[in-house]
C-alpha cells in the first residue's frame, strides 16, 4: 500500500510519499515560509534534492507544487497518481467528536469545518489539503489523524477550566492539547532509543516550532499540555500570543474597538515573537537579527525561552519528577542556541547540557552530560509515519 501523508501547518506543508509495506519514503518535501515572497520548496527523492525558492502565496498552491513533483519525469517516483492508495491528512483539532484517527466522509468533513473556530490558523489549511486532494483524487480513501487524540488522556483537573461547568457540557470548552501525534511518536521514539519501556519513563516533550507545545508524558500517556481549548494557548510562538490575563482580551477590544474576528487575527497572527521584535516570526530571522543588536529581537527570544524553561519545571512537578527532556520540531531539533538558552537554569532538576553534545541539528541525539539524571535528547519528529500507520490500519479495516 502506498499512502501519501500531507501535514499542513500554519506557515508550513510537509510530506512523504511511504510504501507501507516495508515503510520505505519513496519522496518527501517541504514547503516552509508560506505566504512569504521568499517560500522555499524542498523535494527529496532517491537520494536527491530539488529546492525551489519562490512566492507561495496560500496551502493551495503548496499542495499542488507538491502533487506536480511526485509525477514530475524528472524528479518524481510514480508514474501517476493513481499508484496512490490512501491519503492521509494530519487534522489539527476534533474537538470532542474526534478521539481518534477516522476516515474522512462528508459528514467528518463538516465536522472538521464546526471545529475550524478554534484551531484557526491550522483547520481550514488541514481542510484546503484534503479537499485538493479529493478534487484530484476523488476515489483515493483519505484519512484524518487528529493533533487531540493523544492528549485524550489527560485528568479532568487537567483539562477542565475554572468556568461554570455548563460551558464544558454544554459547548465543549477544556483543553484539548495540540501536537499530539508528533508528542506520541518523539514519546515512543526516545524510549527506543534508550532502550527502555515508554511505560517506565516520565518524559517532558518540546515541540518547539512556528507553533510550540510542551507535553508532560507518564507511562507512556499524556497527563497535561500546554497548549488548550486551541492551539493559541501556552508559551510564546511565531505569530501567536500563548497564555494570556483573558481580561487583557476585553480591555483592548474595548480601547482599540475590535471586533471578535480582529482581536482574533491580532492573538494568532500578529503577536508571538513576530509581536514583540517587530522582525519576523522566524526564529532564525530573530537569531540573526539580536546578533545584530536588535533589543527586540533579543527580548522575543528571551520570553520564549524562559515560558519553556517555565513550563518544563511546572511539568516536573505535575509528574513528580522528570527522567528525560526531549527537544523535536523546527526549532527544537536545530535551535543549539534557543536549546542552550532554555536549558540554562535547569541544572536544579538534575538536567544538565553538554555543550559539544548539543552542538547538532536533525539527528537523534543524547545532548546531556554523562553524570546529568535527566536525560536531554534531540529527537526529530516523524508526525508523517504515524499518520500513514494510522492510514494503513483504518483503510484496511
């Protein structure tokens, strides 16, 4: 079976064409910095690079770059898209309806559309995917891999919120917890790598991107997260505010006169650290740009790295001890300053950084020092292999 996995973003669009029979990438690509002038398109295959830098103005046009690159007669691997058996979409969030992989029919569709208000810089990209790739492929099974499922095992006084009680009966408000697929698999992938029982470990995942989530993991299951009834909540991120006073939402929509769907757009996409520097929500912009000298830059990764730092230790806590601290996604796996940054301080939980060890991108890697009692480890995140195992066993259901 051969399944091809789309992961849409809010700036980004990763893929993988994978023969599950033997688990083999046949291609894989990226598309980063979308709706940018200077997007660059990655295409990977047989050993091979093709990079592209050019205007990606929406997930429309990323998504049709990609499926033009695997038929392509010189950098593609099948003949044509009917060599595809299944699709499978990474979805951001199923709100209460969805606590597990499904096969995307007209009625999750509309499902997924109910749950666009709250993760919305994230469902209508899921949604734009899976609808090119039904208008392109209408008899090609597709199959939704929610971001919640993971953190469906978090306690009630975990996820619920210090509201009436109506609310969470009535309309679903608690947290529901982003990143889940990525935070299951660098789980179970950490584990493998020190060979040990996931069940065993206590294990605080750091999956630091454009979008940014901290996972406190027991057992093997999730037990708290940062992120909450959407994806805004939580530390500091590229273009979203993270944990607010809610009364600061109501003051400025009052002193500013903005409706909901402006105060909304300002929250998600015009305040993280591209808020605060005023450079960019790139984090490798705002590396570049405080090297430079530029206060506000400086200060952006400043709040960022300490809210993480700050979450790992009230996770610790939560979980009454930490064996490892993992560090995946794009900042988390290439980020040697921003991963310094953060471990700096956490030296009291026993988690100490080896300078050289850190010194590495894109690799599973130990990057604590040998007497530290809390591990530290890169490990990349493969949200694609999940989503396609979850593809392969749903579609042969």
């Amino acid at each position: 079976m051969i399944v091809l996995v789309l992961n849409c973003g809010s700036s980004s669009l990763k893929y993988q064409l994978v023969n599950m029979d033997n688990e083999e990438v046949m291609a894989k690509g990226l598309v980063e910095r979308i709706g940018m002038e200077d997007a660059v398109f990655t295409h990977k295959w047989n050993g091979q690079k093709k990079e592209v830098t050019q205007s990606i103005p929406d997930h429309k046009v990323a998504v049709q770059l990609l499926l033009n690159a695997l038929t392509d007669k010189e950098c593609g691997v099948i003949a044509s898209m009917d060599a595809i058996d299944a699709i499978g979409h990474r979805v951001v969030h199923g709100g209460e309806e969805f606590a597990a992989s499904t096969l995307i029919t007209d009625e999750v569709m509309k499902a997924l559309e109910r749950c666009s208000d709250m993760a919305p810089l994230h469902n209508p990209p899921n949604i734009i995917g899976i609808n090119a790739c039904k208008a392109i492929m209408p008899n090609v099974p597709q199959v939704a891999v929610f971001d919640t499922a993971f953190h469906q095992t978090m306690p009630a006084k975990a996820y619920m919120y210090g509201l009436p009680y109506e609310l969470y009966k009535e309309n679903g408000i608690r947290r529901y917890g982003f990143h889940g697929t990525s935070h299951r698999y660098v789980a179970g992938q950490v584990a493998k790598v020190m060979g040990k029982p996931v069940e065993e470990l206590r294990i605080i995942n750091c999956h630091l991107g454009n979008g940014s989530s901290l996972a406190a993991i027991k057992n093997g299951k999730c037990v708290d997260t940062t992120m909450g009834f959407t994806p805004l909540a939580g530390v500091l991120m590229g273009t979203r505010c993270g944990d607010l006073d809610p009364a600061i939402v109501l003051n400025v929509m009052d002193k500013k006169g903005l409706s909901t769907s402006e105060m909304d757009t300002l929250m998600n996409k015009k305040s993280g650290v591209l808020g605060i520097s005023g450079v960019s929500s790139d984090f490798r912009d705002l590396g570049a740009a405080a090297a430079e000298g530029n206060e506000r830059a400086q200060l952006a990764l400043d709040m960022f790295h300490y809210q993480v730092r700050k979450f790992i230790g009230a996770f610790a806590a939560a979980m009454g001890g930490v064996d490892v601290i993992t560090f995946t996604a794009g900042v988390g796996e290439n980020g040697i300053e921003d991963r310094a940054a953060i471990c700096d301080g956490l030296e009291y939980l026993g988690a100490k950084l080896c300078p050289e060890r850190n010194n590495v991108r894109g690799k599973d890697a130990l990057i604590s020092t040998d007497d530290s009692t809390v591990k530290m480890y890169v490990i990349p995140t493969n949200e694609e292999i999940m989503i396609a195992r979850d593809t392969k066993e749903i579609v042969a259901e």
